[in-house]
C-alpha cells in the first residue's frame, strides 16, 4: 500500500512538472520593449538649418543625451529601441557648433533635399 502511494506521488508530480514545464514553453514569456534616449523623427531633422543657435536646436531636437563635458560644442542624441526581447536598433545624431551656432551634423539621419 505504501508502495502504491509513493509510485502515485510521483506519477502526480512528474505530470504536474510537464504540464507547468509545456505551457511555459507553449506559450513563452511576455517581454516588454525597451526604448532609451531621444526620438528623433526626419521631419525634426529637416528642421534644421546652419547658424541656427543651441538654443533653437534644443528647441526642435530636446535635450541632448549626450554633452561632452570638454567640449560644449557637440551634442549627441542616441535613440534604442528593442522590440519585445527582439534585436536592438539604434540611431545616432551628432550636432556641432562653432559659437553658438550650429555647423553641421552627421549621424544615422540626413537632410531630406526638396526642390
């Protein structure tokens, strides 16, 4: 009888294990995405325009991410995003001014050209 007892016992829990263990597997993990620094959008890019001050790029752009504290001349905005667990993507702009004024900028973003 004791026999029979301990051979149900573990029949109950091996079947428990693979029920739980099968629906985690069945169904997976929920997993959020992740989305970290500045948005940046082509049509906030195409704003932008050389002479323009760190005042008005703050104003189109937002604040930097990134200042770099020995020079107060560049900023750099770096957006990611991962989906759901998925691969991340990044995107990266640099801006450069010479005396308050913006010279240029490169990144992952360039002017659209309109005629």
């Amino acid at each position: 009888m004791k026999n029979n007892r301990v051979a149900l016992l573990t029949f109950v829990t091996i079947l428990a294990f693979l029920v739980i263990s099968g629906g985690c597997s069945r169904f997976g993990v929920y997993r959020i995405d992740v989305q970290q620094g500045n948005v940046l959008t082509q049509e906030m890019i195409d704003q932008l325009k050389p002479g323009m001050t760190k005042a008005q790029v703050n104003y189109v752009l937002g604040t930097p991410l990134l200042i770099d504290t020995f020079s107060q001349d560049r900023w750099d905005y770096v957006y990611s995003q991962q989906p759901g667990g998925e691969e991340r993507v990044q995107q990266r702009l640099s801006v450069f001014f010479k005396k308050d004024q913006l010279t240029h900028f490169q990144g992952d973003f360039k002017p659209q050209i309109t005629d």
